[in-house]
C-alpha cells in the first residue's frame, strides 16, 4: 500500500518545483552579458590600443554591475517583506513561514557537550544527541504511582475493545489536517483523502489485522525526531 501510493504520487503529481522570485533583474543580466562580452574582447585583442581599451572600459562596467545587483537585492527584499507582511494580516502563517525562510536562510545549529565545548566530528555529534536523548526519554517511575482504588474504579468503566467500524476510520481520515509533513512512509493526508473509500477499505483492513493479532508494523514503532535549535 505505501509502495503504490509513493508510486502513483511520483508519477501523476510529480515533486513540487520551489519557484523563487528572481533576484537580478533583466537589466542586470544584460550587463552581465555585456561583461563577458567584453571580457572574450580583452582576451583576444591582437594590438595594444584595443587592449588598453577593454582594461579600462571591464572595470567600470563591473562596477556598474555591483551597483545594480544591489539596486535588485534591496527591490527582492522589499518585496518579499511586503509578501510577509501581508500573508500575517490575513493569518496566512504557512505563507509567511515560508517566507521568512527565504528573507532568513536556515542555519545549522552548533553542538555541544556539557561542559560547553563545541563538538565538531560527526561521531561526537551523534554520541552527545544519544546521551541526550537518552537522558529525556528515559524517566524513573513516577513517585505517586496509581493507587488499587483507583485502578479498580477504572475496571468498572465499561470501553468498547470491538474492532474499529468502516464509519470511524473514514472519518479519522477526513480529519487528517492537509499540507502536513507525511512520516517516514511519504504518504501525506491529501492522498489519502483524494479517494476516501478507497483509502478506508484498505486502512481498515491493515488495523483490523493488528486489533486481531495485537501485533503493529515496525515502521509504527519508529519514531523521528527532529532537532529544533534555541537560542541559550
């Protein structure tokens, strides 16, 4: 089932292509032709004079290049920041996400152990991540464990342990919030949602499956985790 929706995504939608205002205008891509021009010019010029020439002219027309790729820069950033701006009045947060990313590139964020020292090896990296995680995932018992009392008023509660009806796992899936990161399987809720009776039938044959046998996939039982730096 992952393999065919992957499959069928690949090849009818294709990857989305990330379109990105231009930074240089047409202007400035015309100097920059001229400059090369005139830098094939400098380099083949047989007599002194028109050697001289070209040495004299190549430096102010790199000049004028700098300037006008400044001109643009501020124009494609005023821009983008008008975008932002506009995206957060009308709470359009993925928009304005997006391109903050693009006024701001992303960074990556320095590791260290705990004494403070920055780690710079790979292996470093991951062996302090491990101890770390190790650290917050791993917790003692609770010091104010669940009472018999309490446990026993719970056994009175009456729970339905029937297997998932056809109903319930049709409408888990309409509720799959769209433009959502997929896991590990690359399945986003969109595809799921493109043919909703299909994707029930299929779904609820697999959790049928392991509500019977009370056994889940591997990939269930996996886990990312992503690292979000902050500032200290």
């Amino acid at each position: 089932m992952e393999k065919a929706y992957v499959k069928m995504a690949e090849e009818v939608l294709g990857y989305k292509k990330k379109k990105n205002k231009p930074l240089l205008s047409q202007e400035t891509w015309a100097l920059i032709d001229q400059r090369k021009v005139m830098k094939q010019k400098l380099i083949s010029a047989r007599s002194a004079r028109l050697k001289q020439r070209w040495q004299d002219e190549y430096p102010q027309k790199d000049r004028e290049i700098k300037r006008q790729v400044r001109v643009d820069k501020t124009r494609w950033t005023e821009e983008i920041a008008e975008e932002a701006e506009n995206a957060a009045k009308q709470q359009h947060m993925k928009t304005l996400y997006t391109l903050t990313k693009v006024l701001r590139p992303r960074q990556s964020a320095t590791v260290m152990d705990k004494n403070g020292k920055i780690l710079n090896d790979k292996e470093s990296k991951t062996k302090q991540w491990l101890e770390h995680f190790s650290e917050v995932l791993n917790r003692e018992n609770p010091s104010n464990p669940v009472s018999e009392m309490e446990i026993e008023l719970l056994d009175e509660i009456e729970i339905d342990t029937s297997e998932p009806s056809r109903d319930e796992v049709r409408k888990a899936i309409g509720h799959l919030k769209n433009g959502k990161a997929p896991g590990i399987d690359n399945i986003q809720a969109e595809l799921l949602k493109a043919d909703v009776g299909y994707a029930t039938t299929k779904v609820k044959e697999i959790i049928d499956i392991v509500w019977r046998d009370e056994k889940t996939t591997r990939k269930w039982r996996k886990g990312l985790i992503v690292k979000l730096p902050k500032k200290r």
